[in-house]
C-alpha cells in the first residue's frame, strides 16, 4: 500500500513537471527573436498573404497570449504537437517513428555499460594497486575527457576506412527484407559501433564507480564473516558484496539518463543512426521548432520515467528504505 | 566586528586540525612536522602542498597551463588567420601546412591555436555562469530552509528533467548560434549540481557553533552568507568548478557537431562540426581538433581530482 501511495505521489509529481516543461516550450517559443509565423514562412521558401494569415489562425496568434497557452496546451493533450513543415508530418508521428531506434540504442548502451563497467570495477577491485585497477582509472579518466562525437568518428574511421569489417553507418543494410533473423542479425551487426561508442562513456563512470565501492564493501565486517565461514571467493565477492556495491551504480544510472539521451543524439548524428539524433540534427537545420520542443518535451518524459523506474529498483535491491520513511 | 572576526578564525584552526589528524594518520606522509608548522599554514597553503604531491594533478596543472598560454600567445606566435583559404582543400599534413587543411582549405593548425581561445573562453565564463547561478540557488536554498528551500529545490528538480545538452541546443537554435548565446545556454542549463553540492554544505554548516556564535555577534544573513558560510562551504565548489569547465568544454563540442556552433568564430567544436562529413578523405581536420578538446578537458578533471583530493583528505584513500 505504501508504495502505491508513493508511486502515486511520483506520478502527481510527473505530471507537474511535464506541465512546466511544456510551459516553458510556449514561454521560449514567444521569446525567441522573430515571428514564428514568418520564421516557417521562410522555412516553407516564402508564403503569400493569405498563407500566412491562415497559419495565424492556426497557431492562434491572433489572440491573447493566455489565450494562445491555453489552445497550446490542449492541443498537446490531444496528442497535437504541432505539424513539421520540414517533414511534413505532424510531430508526433514523426517521434514515434524515431523514438524507437533511440531507445534500442540507448539501452543496449546501458546494458553493456552495466555489465562491463561492473566486472571490471570488481575485478580491479580484488587488487586496488595491480596493473587493471590503474588500467581502470586510465579509462575511467580517458572516457570521460574525450568528447562522444570524436571516439564516434576515431571509430568510424577506423572501421570505416582503416580496418572495414563493421557496418558504419544506418540500421540495416537495404538489400534485406525487414523481418525474419537475417534483419535481426544485420541490425545487430548495425548496432555494435554506436553502441560500443556510447557504452564506453558509461563503462568508464561505473568501472570507476564499481571499484571504489568495492573496495569499501570488501573492507567491511560482514564480507570478513562470509570469507572466516569459509565460503569460496566468488561467492563472497559476487553474492555478499556485489549486491551492495551494485547500489549507486543504480542510483547514478537513473541521474544519468538524461545524459543518455543526449549522448545517443550525438552518437546516433555520427552513425546515421535512424533516431531522434538525426531528427534534432534536421530539425536544428532547417528551425524547425515544433519538432525541437517535442523533442525536448519527450526527452523529459523518458528521464522521468527513468527517475521513477529506477526507485522502484532502488526499493528492490535496497530493503532498508522498502519501508517507505521518504 | 572584531567579535566576527574571531569566529572566522574558530572554523581555520578546526581545518588545520583536520589535515594534522590526516597526517598523522597516514604515516607515508610524515615529511610535515605535525603539530608547529600546521598551525603556522593557512588551509589554502596547506592544500597547495597536498596538491603538490598528486602526480596526475600537477601534471594535469601543467598541461593546462601549456594550453592556456599556447592560446594566449600562441595567434602571435603563428598569425595565419584560422578563418583565411590558404591552400587546396584536404591537402595532408605536410611542410606548408604541419596539420593539413580542412573541407575549406584552411590551415587546421591556424584553427587549433586560435580556435583555442573561443573553446577555452567558452569553458571557463560558461562555467563561471554555472557556478555563479548553482551557489545562489544551493546558498539560499541551504541557507534559509523553509519554503524558499522547498521553491528552489522544486526549480533544480525540473532543471534536472531536462537533458542538458538538449536544453542548450533548443536555446542555442531559438536565440541564434553566437558566441555569447552558446556561453549562456550552457551556463543556463548546467547549474543544478553545483546548486545541490552547495544546499547540502550550507545545510552542515548552518548549524555548526561559530555560526551560530558569529549570529549571536550580530551578524546579519548576508554577512553570514557571504563571509562566514561560503568560505568554508568554498572547497567542494572550487572542485565542481573545476569539473564544470571540463563539462562546458564537452557542450562547446557538442553544440558545435549538432552544427549550432558560432561560424563566424573558429572554435575545436566548429572546427570538428563543419569538417566532420568529410573525416574518410581528411582525417586530420577532425582528429587534431578533439585531441585538442580532449585534452582540455582531460587537463582541467586531473586538476579538479587533484584540489578534491587535496582539500578532502577523507577521500584521499582511494
């Protein structure tokens, strides 16, 4: 019971947020410099008078500004995000099409970045000053120095030019049929570059991460009770000690989503990765504002439905705060 | 006021006691004479001298200071104007131009060392923005408590629900892709861990004796603040300073790749930006400009870990 309250609380509290988001939209639309009627106009190569006054009423400019959040925000809970004038397309249908490859992406990123940055924080671990903890920390440094973008294009180059063996660019190659393994496998195939690029920022945080709570969880008396009872190594380091050490990674995965998101549309612009990376880079080329602030918009929904999934594993793996006392 | 003073020098001694207690717990480290010459240091020297014994934050400390004054002198040093055709575009590095040249035919070695200035300037002032606006909010949130608290925390939470870097960008594309709209948005969008770290060192501090003694002196809130808290909350905040560069540096980058960054200024991120489509036919108009980034930031996180390391002798174990 307590925690349907709580997560009840948390979806009050989501949908606050996302009101504000969208607020905030309609308040920068307005202050941005020029007028959006004549800002699409331009976008669509020039519109005639009547054109643009039926755009105008469309958009409600002719009423009050309150007037203008109101028709703005139920139009949004209708589901109406606005019509791309560069797609030509309602916005949209346009992330739901996109929306898709990016999480695929994303969460491969994760679950990779989880695995890999675990294991080796917990090997390294074992040996705070052996050669694979100061290897950790190197890469723990050099992943978080060098810009996304540029490992992407280092990558690209290498397989790309250098050493041809993987897929560069896109999802799938156009010659297969769009079902059945043989898609499964080349999609794969496509996803390995973007996702090893964006993974590797994250392996770099958990490794380093892991590492330091390791060695304090390893430390601590209830790891020297399950080593005194006799139990082998793997089973104090992998069943003890790693549940607890697991915990911040958690934490700091769910704060991270954000930046997830933000290093997919990077990772994905590099690969031509078919997600919303390519569509924020058209969309940030041809002004298309509609389509950024659905961005910005959904980009929100996913971190906070990121931030509540991860309390609620937070509340699984943690049965000290199961209780409910926040 | 001389009462105040004298409780800004309670918390001093309370630091130096701290770092005697490191010492003399850490028995490699017993190269300072405990007791005397502690006293004698002030905090800041005192955490020079740990800094100074970090290998990674001295030679981070050096690299930044070379990338700092190579973009300061270095345009005098080689003045081909980075924005100027100078020769066939993709031409490989060779004698006439060292690194190359790009899509455009302009010398990518003009464009790193003058390109410096707008990415080191953009890093340092947009996270000057963050730090300046994150210690407001954290200080007052912290400092007050109540309902200006819960306000502001509500604020940093929506903050937090948008993604930076996608934040910015919508920004950068509404208000035009200058120089100065790129320091702020990035300085606009990047405040709330500095806010939090702040809130929870004034939220410690607030109830801590000398403040309350400093109070009881007659101190007033701003007083309080501005020369009694924020000196001592003042450690963890030049470390997220530190850090807060380096982020800025990466968001010049990657504002720049999305192809938001200013085209009238040569910058790492504009130069990686425009020659990015081309990196198969000229791999060096896009390698030496994010080896440049990386360094950078590289340069300025050894130094941020360095300063934590120093000023926080509990982590130093790690």
């Amino acid at each position: 019971m307590t925690l349907l309250t709580h997560l009840f609380g948390r979806l009050a509290n989501a949908a606050m947020l996302l009101l504000a988001v969208l607020v905030l939209n309609f308040c920068l639309i307005h202050a941005a410099p020029g007028d959006p009627v004549q800002v699409i106009a331009g976008e669509m190569g020039g519109a005639s008078a009547e054109v643009i006054a039926a755009l105008r009423a469309k958009y409600g400019l002719d009423h009050s500004v309150l007037e203008q959040l109101f028709t703005y925000l139920h139009n949004v809970l209708l589901g109406d995000f606005g019509y791309s004038y560069y797609f030509n397309q309602p916005v949209l249908g346009l992330i739901a099409q996109r929306l898709p490859a990016t999480l695929y992406l994303a969460f491969a990123s994760v679950m990779v970045a989880v695995v890999v940055g675990t294991l080796l924080g917990v090997v390294s671990a074992r040996r705070p000053n052996g050669l694979l903890s100061h290897a950790v920390t190197v890469l723990s440094l050099a992943g978080y120095a060098a810009p996304i973008f540029w490992t992407g294009l280092l990558l690209l180059l290498l397989f790309g030019s250098v050493w041809p063996i993987l897929p560069v660019s896109g999802m799938a190659d156009v010659v297969h049929p769009r079902t059945g393994l043989a898609y499964g496998l080349d999609v794969l195939e496509h996803l390995i570059l973007p996702a090893a690029t964006l993974a590797l920022v994250f392996v770099a945080q958990y490794s380093r991460l892991a590492r330091v709570n390791m060695i304090d969880v390893l430390s601590s008396d209830y790891v020297r009770t399950a080593r005194a009872k006799g139990l082998p190594e793997s089973v104090v380091i992998f069943k003890h000690a790693l549940r607890n050490a697991l915990i911040p990674i958690v934490t700091v995965m769910g704060l991270q989503f954000g930046n997830l998101f933000a290093g997919a549309v990077l990772v994905e612009t590099v690969y031509s990765w078919p997600g919303m990376g390519r569509l924020v880079f058209d969309s940030i080329l041809r002004r298309d504002y509609p389509t950024l602030m659905a961005v910005l918009f959904f980009s929100a929904v996913i971190v906070i439905a990121a931030n509540i999934a991860t309390d609620l594993v937070y509340r699984l793996i943690d049965p000290r705060i199961r209780g409910g006392s926040r | 006021m001389s009462t105040v003073e004298q409780t800004l020098i309670v918390p001093r001694t309370e630091a130096s006691n701290v770092k005697t207690a490191a010492n003399a717990a850490a028995p490699g480290t017993t190269t300072m004479r405990v007791q005397p010459v502690a006293r004698a240091l002030s905090p800041a020297r005192a955490a020079l001298r740990q800094f100074l014994r970090s290998p990674s934050g001295v030679a981070g400390a050096i690299l930044l200071l070379a990338l700092i004054l190579a973009t300061i002198f270095g345009p005098m040093l080689y003045p081909i104007d980075p924005l100027e055709i100078v020769g066939l575009p993709f031409s490989p590095p060779d004698a006439d131009a060292l690194l190359g040249t790009d899509y455009l035919g302009r010398d990518v070695l003009a464009g790193l060392i003058h390109g410096g200035r707008a990415t080191m300037t953009v890093g340092a002032v947009a996270a000057l923005i963050t730090i300046v606006i994150g210690v407001s909010v954290g200080a007052l949130s912290g400092f007050f408590g109540g309902w200006i608290d819960s306000l502001l925390v509500k604020i940093s939470e929506f903050f937090q629900v948008l993604p930076p870097l996608l934040f910015a960008m919508v920004l950068v594309t509404l208000f035009g892709p200058r120089l100065t709209t790129i320091t702020i948005a990035i300085g606009a969008v990047s405040w709330t861990s500095a806010a939090r770290l702040t809130r929870a060192e004034f939220m410690r501090l607030r109830d801590l004796d000398f403040i309350k003694a400093s109070r009881a002196a007659g101190a007033g809130n701003w007083h309080l603040i501005m020369r009694v808290v924020l000196p001592n909350a003042l450690p963890p905040i030049i470390v997220s300073a530190t850090l807060a560069i380096g982020v800025a540096i990466l968001f010049e980058g990657g504002l720049s790749f999305l192809g938001l960054g200013d085209p009238n200024t040569m910058s790492w991120g504009l130069m990686i930006g425009q020659n990015r489509n081309y990196v198969l036919d000229a791999w060096w108009a896009v390698t030496f400009p994010g080896a440049a980034i990386f360094l950078a930031v590289l340069a300025v996180s050894l130094v941020g870990d360095g300063i934590n390391d120093a000023v926080n002798p509990r982590l130093r174990r790690r």
